[in-house]
C-alpha cells in the first residue's frame, strides 16, 4: 500500500513539472482564447463609454467657446468613425495587456509590476497616437479643457480591463483548485479505503489461527475439519478481496461459510436468523466482509453453549440494516486488536457518509447501518 501510495505522489510531481511545458501551456491558450473573446465584446462598449461624455457635452453648449467642435459629430452617423477608432485602440490596449498576462512568468512579473507597466505601455500608447495625429495636422483641433480626457479616458479603459482579465483568471484558478482539491480528495479516501480492506484479512487470519490452535489443543478431529473449512473459505474470500463492495447477497454467502467454520468449534450453540427481502439481497451494498467482521465481534465477545445458545439476527427498518445478538459477557476477557468494529465503521463512513450505529445493552448487542450509495 505504501508503495502505490508512494508512485501516486511520484506520479503527481511528474504532472506537476510536465504541466509547465505541456498541460500548464493547453491551460494558458485555453484563457488567452477566453480573453481575447472578452476583448471583441468589451471594445465597442469601452468606445461607447469613452465618446458619450463628449458628445454629450459638445451638443449641450456646456463647453466653452474655445472649443472647435468636430463636423462629424453633428452628424448622427458621424459619431461611428471616431466610436472605430476607440475600439481599435482599445483593442489594442486589451492586446498589450494579454501579452503581458502570457509573458509573466518569462518577464519574472509580479502582479503589481504587471499592472504599472500596463499603465506605463498605455500611456506611451496614447502619447504616441496624439504626436502621430500633431505631426499630420499643423494646426490641431482646440479641445480646451478636454485636451487631457483621451488620457483619463484611456486609464479608466485600462482599469477595466485589469479588472476583467483578473476576474477571469482568478475564476479559472478557483475552478482549477476546486476540481484538483476534489481529485485529491477522492485519491485520499480510495487510499484510505484500500488501508482498511488490507487489514480485515490479517485481522481474520489471526482470530482463524487462535481458533486452530484451541481445536488442536482441545480436539485434533475438529481441528482437522476446521483447516479444510478454512481452507475453502480463505479461496472464496482472496477471490472477491479486490471489490471495496459487495452486494448484500454476496456478502452473506461469506458470512454463511464463515459460520460453518465456527459450527465446527461451536456445534448446536450458534443460531442464525435473516429477514431481508429480495430487493435488499439483489440491490443493496455493503463493504466486503461487513458479516462476517459482525459475526466475529459477537462470537469473541459473547460467552455461549448448546445450552446458552448466541442468537445472530440480520434484518432491515428504516432503510437501514441491522445486526443483532444477544449478550454474555464473558467473565475472561479476551484479547483483542480493537481493529473490526473501528475498522468497519470507517469504511461505511467512506462509503455512505454515515458510521455504524452501536446499541450496547445488557440484553442485546445492536448494529445499525446505512447500505452504501451506488
């Protein structure tokens, strides 16, 4: 068990230091597609937000007579050349700012060093568009006031899109996060699992063993009829040892030949009663040997004869299981590991969220359980 556990996180590093090159590299083109979509649906609405100011302050008269207002403004149609070139820009911008967010790692960037040298490129940018359009009108448009808008403006464009592409990466990582969590998770529990399944069969073995060893002391006949029982169940049970599950059906057929072992020691002092119906049998699940594990606690625990007979009663209420048997208490107490019960109880914990349920009596020893969730 270690060792698998061992190649699994040998397996995990490998991913980890390929998914720089390879699956980190898929991830980064997969976003840049997703910002780049996001860059055509934002850049007509960032030239909207940018020209409605203006438009709107050069048809109210609010501005000032200095102001040379452009022809094509007056025009309802006018509005879209200069709405184009926004979005060009802006398109631009969210360009410079994709470049940056694909080249940080090689840049060595930290996030706050990425945003001051958006800012930085975008006002070059901008800087370098209004010398370009002075160089090729001698004698420029007045705005006035609003000279220093298409900076402001341009910062504010800026702004929102470091918001965007943030929100949208972080949203990617916390999904990302999410599911590795739930992978983790999910490789944690199946080798959790795999830990208790290994433990029933030594746990087994070793109450079969102390069982031999008293009928070899006790009886050599019974000791060699119980060696051929066990052998046979020890070849049913290495067969379904792989399944985490077993159908209830399946699981009392090892629990009967686990009983015939012990009518083998105990003759005529063991009665077992069940009451499940056929639905139950067929479609319900338990963990492999959850029977039997029972069947051993009573056994172990229990003081019983032909004369004091052990009842073991398996029925269903409630859309629950149950085990029952009725209490002895012996005046030795017996060794014990402490493995089956615990044992048990954590793996229906890991298979239908719920632990067995334990009502200990002076009268009855009760176990209650929730059969496992397909």
């Amino acid at each position: 068990m270690l060792k698998n556990v061992k190649c699994y996180y040998r397996a995990v590093d490998g991913i980890k230091r390929t998914s720089i090159f390879g699956i980190k590299q898929a991830e980064m083109d997969k976003d840049t597609h997703k910002l780049v979509r996001m860059a055509f649906i934002t850049s007509p609405l960032l030239a909207v937000y940018n020209m409605a100011p203006i438009a709107l302050l050069l048809r109210s008269g609010m501005i000032g007579a200095d102001v040379q207002r452009p022809p094509q403004l007056h025009h309802p149609l006018g509005v879209l050349f200069p709405l184009a070139i926004i979005t060009c820009f802006a398109l631009i911008i969210w360009s410079l700012n994709i470049w940056l967010v694909r080249n940080q790692r090689q840049l060595r960037l930290r996030t706050g060093s990425r945003y001051l040298l958006s800012y930085l490129l975008t006002g070059l940018l901008v800087l370098g568009i209004f010398s370009a359009l002075s160089a090729l009108r001698p004698t420029p448009m007045g705005f006035g006031m609003l000279r220093y808008y298409p900076f402001i403006g341009f910062a504010a464009n800026n702004t929102f899109i470091l918001i965007i592409i943030d929100l949208l990466l972080n949203r990617e990582k916390r999904g990302q996060l999410e599911m590795e969590k739930a992978i983790l998770e999910a490789q944690h529990m199946k080798a959790r699992h795999e830990t208790l399944k290994q433990q029933i069969q030594p746990h087994f073995l070793f109450n079969a063993l102390n069982t031999l060893k008293l009928l070899i002391r006790n009886d050599g006949q019974k000791a060699e009829s119980y060696t051929v029982r066990l052998s046979r169940f020890l070849r049913t049970s290495i067969s379904d040892q792989l399944k985490e599950s077993l159908t209830v059906a399946e699981d009392l057929e090892i629990f009967g030949d686990f009983m015939e072992l012990q009518k083998v020691r105990f003759p005529d002092a063991i009665q077992v009663r069940i009451h499940l119906s056929e639905a139950t049998l067929k479609h319900a699940s338990v963990p492999a040997f959850t029977f039997q594990t029972l069947a051993e606690n009573a056994i172990k625990h229990n003081a019983f004869s032909a004369q004091k007979t052990l009842h073991i009663e398996i029925g269903e209420a409630d859309d629950q299981l149950y085990f029952v048997n009725n209490t002895s208490i012996r005046r030795r107490v017996v060794d014990s590991t402490g493995i089956g019960l615990k044992n048990l109880s954590e793996r229906f914990l890991i298979g239908s969220g719920e632990a067995l349920h334990v009502n200990h009596t002076n009268e009855e020893f009760i176990v209650r359980f929730k059969p496992l969730t397909p």
